[in-house]
C-alpha cells in the first residue's frame, strides 16, 4: 500500500462520495476507484462498502481508518518539520495549545516568532481539555503542544515556566481592596464556571478545591470558554477563577484579581511525539525565554498538589 492510497482512501471517507472525492483530488473516478481497489487488495478485504447514494466504512474500514488518518497525517508532519528547518518558504510548525493558553500567552510568542522567522508559516489548533490536546499530539494533528505535562508522555517533554491560577471579582467588589483571599471567605458567593475547567481527582477544579475549603460553591453561569467567564466575573456575575496570564494578557482590564492563600499553580510545558528539531526547537527556545512565570524550574507540583484550607 502506498501514502496516496491512504490519502485517496480518506478522501472518499470525508466526502461519502467517490464522484465528490475524485473531484476534490482532481483526479477521474476511474483512477480514483482503481487506488481505493489496490489498497484493498493489498489490505485483504473491503473497506468501503459501495451505496447508490454514496459510501460507508465496512468493519474492516471502521479498523483501519485512524491508521490511515494517523500515517498520513505523520507524513505530513515529517514534510513540514523538513522544510521548516531548512528555513524553506512555505514550511509550517503546527502548534497546540489549551484555549486559555492559546490567549492569554501565545500572541507575544507568536508575534515575536514572526518577527524572527517570517518564511515559516504557524498554524494553532486549540483545545478545550488536556486530554483532547493529548489526543491531538498523538494523532499527528500537531508538531507540538503546550499545556501540563501528559501522565504518560509521547516522546519529549520540556518544562516552559508555570501557571497561576487567580480569582477574577469586579472594582466595586468587597473584596476589591484586597490582594489575597482563602477560600472559605468566599463559601457565600455565585461562582462563574467554565467547561475548560480542569479535572482533578476525578472532580472539576473548584468543586474539589472548595469541597477541600468546607463547601460546595454555588454556580451562576456556566460558560463554554475561559475569556467569556472572565468577563462575566468583571461585569459582577459571580466570582471566577481563571489562568493569570489570561486576565493580565488578555481580557481583564477592568477587574480586580485576586490571589488565593496559598495560591493555586501547576507546571505547563510543551511535549511531541519526537524531540524538537528545526524550527520546533527554535519555538521552544523562545517560550522558554519569553514566559511570564519562567525564572526558576518549574515546580513539580499541580493544581491537585497545592495545600488547600481545610
């Protein structure tokens, strides 16, 4: 079997369609539908089962596709990764980060990159929860990922700095004099929550952080992205809790921060597949360089290790 096989085959997977398939390769259905039958052969057995009205995966299809998706998408990680460190016009780096990272801290990394190195195209996937970045890196969707470090790591890990978790209320907040807060002083107060929140101990983050404090917090609103419950928190929805280098970098000039006692930190670092060359490495060097946090290693500890009040 052969990668422009796999690329064929996948095509007609996303199309339902040889006719649309073959249209969106630029190649005859004849040729198309000759590629899809070698790949078969070569298999030992259908992959696509032929409808009037289209195409569906067979058993066999179902088994093989994300091995497919996984080589073809390798490939094309190895062509950018080549062209990227020589420098080539028209090479790209793939990057993934978690939303509030890709925020609140990649656009300084970004803008600093492309003053450095413009002939290298960036290309950011963003993600919700650690474990779809995770998924993306070992899928091949990304030639890198900054987040916290996987439990059980692809290939490189490289600690980049830390991140700090802060308690975002409005200006005219009782406790907007304040600079610190434990959290059983907040155990009467709406809470604004975030799906991107993340999961410790089997517990989103604050309903295990403040059940550690004695109680249960109470939701206001629910929010999909971390940005927008920052904004709720500032116009005096509720009380947030939100990365520092969002609300600093990003969407919280109007509002006060607060920082939790003991404060709330995990270590963030950027991991792949395979060590970092070219202008990977290059990427890595100036996150390193350029973090807010980053001065001293990164510690050890997570959000799920911090000493919380009883």
């Amino acid at each position: 079997m052969s990668l422009r096989q796999m690329e064929y085959f996948l095509t007609v997977v996303q199309e339902a369609s040889f006719t649309r398939a073959a249209d969106a390769l630029h190649v005859t259905q004849p040729a198309l539908s000759h590629q899809i039958k070698a790949l078969e052969k070569s298999v030992g057995g259908a992959l696509l089962e032929r409808l009037p009205r289209g195409v569906r995966l067979t058993p066999m299809g179902r088994a093989f596709l994300p091995h497919a998706e996984l080589a073809v998408r390798s490939a094309s990680q190895a062509r950018r990764a080549a062209r990227a460190a020589a420098g080539a016009e028209g090479g790209e780096l793939h990057v993934a980060a978690l939303h509030s990272i890709a925020v609140g801290a990649l656009p300084d990394v970004f803008a600093r990159w492309r003053a450095r190195h413009p002939q290298v195209l960036l290309r950011l996937h963003e993600y919700a929860t650690t474990e779809a970045l995770e998924e993306a890196v070992q899928r091949g969707t990304a030639d890198l990922a900054v987040g916290p470090a996987p439990a059980d790591p692809p290939g490189t890990v490289v600690p980049v700095g830390e991140e700090e978790l802060v308690l975002v209320v409005p200006f005219d907040d009782r406790l907007a004099g304040r600079t610190t807060v434990t959290l059983p002083e907040l155990a009467d107060r709406a809470w604004i929550r975030c799906a991107m929140e993340p999961v410790v101990h089997g517990e989103r983050f604050l309903d295990w952080a403040c059940g550690k404090a004695g109680f249960r917090p109470r939701t206001a609103v629910w929010t999909e992205h971390t940005s927008t419950a920052v904004r709720m928190a500032a116009a005096g929805v509720g009380v947030c809790a939100a990365p520092a280098h969002i609300v600093r970098g990003a969407v919280g000039e109007d509002c006060v921060l607060l920082t939790p006692d003991p404060p709330w930190k995990r270590a963030l670092s950027v991991y792949a597949r395979a060590a970092p060359t070219g202008a990977a490495e290059a990427f890595v060097d100036l996150l390193r360089a350029v973090w807010p946090s980053l001065g001293a290693p990164p510690p050890a500890r997570g959000y799920e290790d911090c000493e919380l009040p009883a």
